[in-house]
C-alpha cells in the first residue's frame, strides 16, 4: 500500500532520524578509512589475473624463508627485493621448526614468522603463505616433525585419520595466529593469497582414491576457514574448486597446460633461479637470459604472476638441510647466500618488471592476438579496442641465428633465442637476451683480525666395542636418532674358529650394505675406513678385506645422517616427491663376512645388536659454553683421530660485512660458533672437477660478539688440518658491465603518460651503468675494453680488436664516483675516429673496483 507522507507528520519525523542515522554512520565509516592505518582489502580473481580492491594487479614475487637467514637480515634482503622490483614475497612455514616438540610451538629467533611478515608489510608488499603441511623444500623431512613418525598408524599426505588431525591443528594454530595478528588482506594485512600441500601430483597416484579424497580434503580444510584471500595448488592440474592449480618449473609460458577453469588466473608459484647443490655437485648456474626469457614468455601467454624461487636462498643452519643438501642453498639466486645482489641477475629482472609494467594495462585489459610469421618466430600481442592501448611480445626461439620480424609495418631484428618487449607495439625497451645490467664477482678478503694464531684444543670421542641392545637387526637409523643428532652406534660381536681361517689363498671381506648416508667401521678397534652414497643413489656398499682372530671379534659401524631423504630426485627434480615418507629406511642394511671356509657368514640377523644415539659431546653440549668444561680437552699437536672435537677462540673480523668461514684442510662434520649451529660442511666429498661443492660457511654476524668467539667443530675424519681454516669477508667490489655497442637502451629511460610510451630524457641512447654498494666509490679501473674483448667479470681478457683510449675514457667517466654511466659507442671510445677493426661489432666489457674512503674505513661502513 502505497503511504503519503504530507498525512503523516510523524512519518517525515521518523525519515529525518533515519537520515541523520545514516549520515553518522557515513561520516563514520569515512572516518575509519581515513584513520585506519591497514585498510581491508578485498582479494579475488578472474581468469586475467588476481584482483585487489577491485583492482587486477600483476604480481612479481620472490620466495625468502625466514628460517635461511638471521632476523638481522631480514630488513635488508626485503628491502633489497623490492628494489629489485618485487611487489610480493613468498615463504613456505617450517612445521618442524615451529613444532619441534608435540604441543610445544616456537616463535621466537629465526621462527618469528609474525616480524617477519611485518616488515614485509612495512616495505609496502604482499605476502604468499605456504604452510605445507609437507613443503619439501630441500628442507629435513620436508618440514614434517619428526615426532609425527611415531603417532599409532599414521601415514603420510594422504586420507589418513591421524595425520588429518594433526595437519588440521597444525595450519589452524599457523592460520589462526596470522589472522590474530590481522595479517590476511580482509584484515588490512599484507597476505593476499595461500598454498596447502606442496607438488602433490608427484605422489598422489602412489595413494589413489585415498590421494584424492586428501587433496579434496585439504581443499576444503583452507576455504572453511573463511579468511577473505584466494588459496592455490602448486602442479596440481585437478585442483578442486575454488583452489588454483599454479605451475612450478622453468618454462611454465611452455610447460603449463593452464588454469583449470576459465574464471582462475594463470600464476607461476615456483620459477626456478638456478639448481640446489648437493654435496659432490659442481656448481650450478641458470643464466639470467634464460630465466628473463621465461618469465617474459609467460606473461605474454596470459600469465600474471611469477615468483622467483629461490629470490634468496639463504642457509641451511644446523641440521636443517635434507640429505646431502649443501648448507649454501640456491647461492645463484638474484640475492646470494649472504643477502647481496648477484648482478647480472639481479638487475637484468629488475629491468624485466619496468618493462612488464609498460605493459599492464594492455595485458590486464587487452585481447590477446598471435602472429606466426616464420618457423622460428612469434607475435604475441594485446590490444585494447578503441584506444591506443597496445603491447608486443616479439619472440625468436632460433637459438643460434637472429630473426627480423616485420610488425605493424616496422622491421626488428629479435636477437638468438630471445624475446623484445614492445609496451606500445613500436618501441623496443627490452631484450631478454641483452644484458645491460651490471655484472660483479663476489670476494673473499681474509680478515685480518680473526685470522691470529688459533689455539686449537680437542677432544676425542670413545669408540664404542660393544653396547647393550636387544635387536636381531641393525634398528633403522632415523627411528634410532629421533632427529636429535646425526650420529647413531651399532655393535656386534661374532666368533670365528680356527677352521673358519683355514681357507688357502682366500682373502675375508667385510661387506655392509647401507641405505645412507655415510658410515664409519670398526673392527676389534681398528679403524677400516668409511662410505658413502650420493644424492641420486639409494644405498652404497663398504666392502674391505679383513684379518679376524680366533675367537671373539667385535665389529663397530657408526651410522651417519646428512639430512633426511625428502625425495629421490634426478637434477631436474623429476621423480619421487615423498609418498610412504614415514616408512623411509637410512642406514645400515645387511653386514656379511665372506671368503671363511665354513662359507659366508650373515651377522644381520642372527646376532644382537647394540645400538647408542649421538656422541658424547653432544649429550653434554661442548659446542657451547655451558658444556665445554664437562670434558677434559687436550692441546692439539699435528694429528688427531676420528671423531675428534675441535674448539678454539677468534676475534670478529673488522668491518660490518658478511663473514664466512673456510674449511680447508678438514674432511666432514658440524660446525657451532658461540653454541650455534652454522651447519654441516664435508670437504672430503669432491665434485666432478676434483673440489669441494662448498669451502665457504657463512657466519651472520648476529652470531658474533666482538671478542673471544667460541669456534667448536665436530670433525668424523682422522688427520686433518684444522691450522688451514680462515675466516673472510664477503663483497661484491668487483663491478663489471659487459655490453654490446648495439643493445636496445636500459628501460629506465621510458615512462608511459595517457597511454603513450614517452622517452624521460631528450635524447636516449645505450649507456654501460656502474655503481658501488653502499658509501663505496670507484677506487680503479682493473680492465676496459672497446672492441671484441674475451672472459667474463673478474677474468677479462683483450681480444684482437680494442680502441687504446678504453681505459683512460673510462677513468674520466667514473673514478673517484659511487656511480657512473658511459655512453656505449664508438665516438666515445675512438677518440681519433680511426676504427681499426670496423667489420667488428663492438662489445665494452669494464671492470673496476670499488673501497671505501679513510672516513668510512675507521666507521667501519
């Protein structure tokens, strides 16, 4: 029924009320916004990218785990991503580092997950939470706890009752502390998007129906939870609704078969920046090329977020690694072990996200067309119809040769195996192939101040002849540690008759088959040596000709863990991804004596084992200085036995700059400095090219006091040469550029206004930009070369071509300066514009070095 208010007065009353009401409740709503200092943000997502207060975003992110570095790094490696051009950070969450102990959570020191994710806040960035449960990450046991091994009946991932409740109250607990923290978007924080489980395709037909049912279940068990941001599956092609399948690997613009629904963006959740080391590898590189390549590659085939994986890989501290896992992890990444820039990596991706951005609103809001006009060669563009809204992607997948493309009109030459960024279909401001960016060395200056005559003392654990023990097999070694220790002792005793002896011209083996890692053998006290597998094998056999005596003989193995077995993988990370993970078996397997006269004798199961978890120093903690008067420690002269324990005093090195120990001259083992753990270092195990896969162990300098550290060291081999270990000091003061006099201008000089890409500058051209870290200044010029110049930096060598004023120019342009830019061309470099080698297209390859001045020096910057 319609109601005419001139007959009601009250009516009119009642309407003012409501309307003064309402206009309180504006003014204070707009009063919240205005005041309120994180302001909600609703996250979604369609089938273009993920959307952020209604606003679609591309996001470039870079994977940093709190636990590989110090709390007093974390400021700088984050400020240093978003200076790389990074919007977003990514972390897995450590389980076994926040649970250690059932019901017993630490947040505090390297697991402050909390400070953590606010200082990324404070540096104005989003935030992708990875909780696991399994993370794998080549992290021990994948961020599983270890107690979860012995809940009655559990199995691993998969539709298992007791391992769903854990996971449950486990994400709950991580889950509910970052919403107390007002941490997730719809609160105003930082987090706008999650990951449950971990690459679970890789083991999901091992469990079948049971796989299945737990990837719906772990689906359902985030989106329950309401809290406001969208959450994605990692490889995963069947992720259930709402969950986004995301593609991990290097070339997903290739690899990924795409979202599974129309209305889900495509996002890139692992790029990887380089390979992991394991021990015995030679070092990895992934060229910075290639990883630009990709990414542009991706992005220009609907792709609207990547994440480098790792940005800054940091340090496996302590026993965290998984096995045979270097302590240095993903060192090639844009920021190093240590937390510096890894140029050209670095800003070659930097350059990368300016020239993307160029792009944005073509790529959120064009359509898409592609062009295929040669064999070789592609046109991905996006238009916006009715406006000038226009991006290009010109592709040569030619790996050898260079292509002209002819686009709209224009000709361009894509150089080999390359991609051109075009943010307004005429104008090249990048080339994935065209490195511009500045290159550097990383320097290890030995210190003068920790490097004193060190005062080793040691002590030397007691090998043990017989244990008590109950098992008729050797017990599986991880069981046997609890992941308490890596070490775990196993005796038997076994008799021999004189007939046994007897065989003529026989020899008598010793065989022990091991399922990893390492193990160490004794036989009636004499040392007969030690084993080991490698990454990519199961199991290794120690096999050694033996001299028994009649009667009793006493054989004593000391079983070795280098972090526990998270997959069995090749170097592309292809197969097994952790199924059955809790039923693993590590160590010792079957020990046999052949060639006796009575035949060969098997002493796994038929003799008693005795069994001892870690070694003695450690139950009484001599790595720190509470423990270190609980045993009687001995000078050390010129050689020392197995299981030796080392401690000696040292000075922190001068300056605030990163520090690291280097281990020449000893074999294998654990490193402590003032009780913490720096890591698990093995010299012994060489690579392919005959060196150790890691000689330096970084020390953050929040372990350090200034005087009088405590240096313990752990080592398993005998005679080694603790007088070889240094301490050094990292840097990065060799600062090289290596460019080609007809590369496409840095992208710095481009900015976009109504649309239009316009040049910064009057005038653009190529420049070879050198800069120094910090309040350093150009000290000399060490190399300069325009012509056709030979290395790379740090290792420059003259070519047959070279103008004669390229170090003198250089000298003008940058000496005595924190940063300079040279003109890359030849009126520059020929100053009697003769070209003595015209036919030659003209590389500059630069090298100086940067130093501080005597004011910054006694400042200690």
């Amino acid at each position: 029924m319609r109601i005419h208010s001139s007959n009601h007065p009250w009516f009119l009353l009642a309407i003012l009320v409501v309307l003064l009401s309402f206009s309180g409740a504006l003014s204070s709503t707009h009063k919240e916004k205005t005041t309120s200092k994180n302001p909600k943000k609703e996250v979604t997502y369609d089938g273009t990218s993920l959307i952020i207060n209604g606003k679609r975003e591309l996001l470039y992110s870079g994977s940093i785990h709190y636990p590989r570095s110090t709390p007093d790094m974390w400021p700088k490696v984050i400020k240093r991503a978003k200076q790389g051009g990074l919007n977003t950070i990514q972390t897995y969450v450590f389980w076994n580092v926040h649970e250690p102990v059932q019901g017993k959570f630490n947040f505090s020191g390297r697991a402050d997950l909390v400070k953590f994710i606010k200082l990324i806040e404070k540096n104005g960035m989003y935030v992708t939470l990875r909780p696991g449960p399994f993370i794998q990450a080549e992290w021990n046991h994948g961020g599983l706890p270890y107690w979860l091994r012995e809940v009655p009946g559990i199995f691993f991932r998969t539709d298992n009752k007791p391992f769903k409740e854990h996971t449950e109250r486990y994400v709950k607990v991580i889950l509910d502390k970052m919403k107390q923290e007002k941490l997730f978007a719809s609160q105003g924080g930082p987090i706008i998007l999650g990951q449950i489980e971990n690459e679970y395709s890789a083991v999901e037909r091992a469990y079948k129906e049971d796989g299945v049912n737990y990837i719906k279940w772990a689906a359902k068990l985030v989106d329950s939870m309401n809290l406001g941001i969208p959450w994605v599956m990692c490889k995963q092609n069947n992720a259930p609704d709402p969950m986004i399948n995301a593609c991990n690997g290097r070339h997903c613009g290739d690899t990924f078969p795409g979202p599974n629904k129309k209305n889900k963006p495509s996002l890139w959740t692992e790029n990887w920046t380089t390979q992991f080391r394991v021990f015995g590898d030679p070092p990895a590189h992934r060229s910075v090329e290639d990883i630009a390549y990709s990414v542009a590659r991706f992005f220009s085939k609907n792709g609207s977020h990547v994440n480098y994986y790792m940005y800054h890989g940091g340090t496996n501290f302590g026993r965290t690694s998984a096995h045979y896992v270097t302590t240095r992890y993903y060192d090639d990444a844009p920021l190093d072990e240590f937390g510096l820039e890894r140029e050209p990596k670095y800003g070659h991706l930097k350059l990368l996200h300016n020239a993307l951005n160029l792009c944005k609103k073509a790529l959120l809001w064009g359509h898409s067309r592609t062009e295929k006009p040669g064999k070789d060669t592609e046109i991905r563009y996006y238009e916006q119809p009715g406006t000038k809204v226009c991006a290009a992607f010109l592709a040569n997948n030619n790996t050898e040769a260079a292509e002209t493309i002819k686009f709209k009109g224009k000709e361009y030459v894509i150089p080999p195996r390359s991609i051109s960024i075009l943010p307004d279909c005429k104008t090249v401001v990048y080339s994935t192939a065209e490195v511009i960016s500045q290159h550097t060395s990383r320097n290890y200056v030995k210190s003068k101040k920790a490097n004193k005559k060190f005062d080793f003392k040691l002590f030397t654990e007691t090998v043990p002849s017989e244990l008590k023990g109950e098992s008729f097999i050797p017990v599986e070694l991880y069981g046997l540690t609890e992941d308490v220790t890596d070490y775990g002792w196993y005796t038997t005793n076994f008799k021999t008759d004189d007939n046994d002896l007897k065989k003529k011209g026989g020899k008598t083996t010793l065989r022990i088959a091991s399922l990893g890692h390492a193990l160490h053998v004794w036989l009636n006290g004499e040392y007969l040596g030690n084993g080991h597998g490698s990454h990519e094998e199961k199991s290794f056999v120690f096999q050694k000709q033996v001299s028994l005596k009649e009667g009793e003989n006493h054989l004593t193995m000391l079983g070795v863990l280098t972090g526990f077995p998270v997959r069995n993988i090749d170097v592309l990370r292809a197969l097994d991804s952790g199924s059955y993970l809790e039923h693993r078996y590590t160590g010792p397997r079957s020990v046999s004596i052949l060639g006796l006269s009575s035949g060969p004798l098997d002493l796994t199961e038929k003799n008693k084992w005795g069994n001892k978890v870690g070694m003695e120093g450690e139950k009484l903690g001599i790595h720190a200085e509470k423990g270190l008067k609980k045993v009687k420690w001995q000078k050390f002269s010129a050689k020392a036995p197995g299981l030796t324990w080392y401690q000696t005093r040292f000075d922190a090195p001068e300056s605030k700059s990163s520090v690291a120990i280097r281990m020449n001259g000893m074999g294998k083992g654990l490193i402590w400095v003032n009780g913490e753990g720096v890591g698990r270092y093995w010299m012994s195990f060489l690579s392919p090219l005959k060196n150790p896969t890691q000689v330096e162990y970084h020390i953050p300098r929040s372990f350090l006091k200034p005087k009088k550290n405590l240096l313990v060291i752990f080592e398993e081999e005998p005679n080694v040469k603790p007088e070889l270990i240094d301490f050094v000091i990292i840097n990065r003061d060799t600062v090289c550029s290596y460019i080609g006099e007809n590369y496409t201008p840095s992208v710095r000089h481009w900015t976009k206004k109504n649309d239009k890409v316009q040049a910064i500058t009057d005038d653009v051209f190529l420049t070879a930009n050198l800069k120094c870290s910090g309040t350093k200044k150009i000290a000399a010029v060490e190399f300069a070369s325009f012509g056709n110049p030979n290395g790379t930096c740090g290792n420059f060598t003259l070519g047959s071509c070279n103008a004669p004023a390229s170090k003198q120019v250089i000298e003008k342009y940058c000496l005595g300066k924190s940063e300079c830019d040279i003109p890359v061309n030849k009126s520059t470099f020929q100053q009697d514009k003769k070209d003595s080698c015209p036919k030659v297209v003209k590389m500059l390859a630069v090298q100086v070095k940067c130093g501080r001045t005597k004011k910054n020096k006694e400042s200690g910057i």
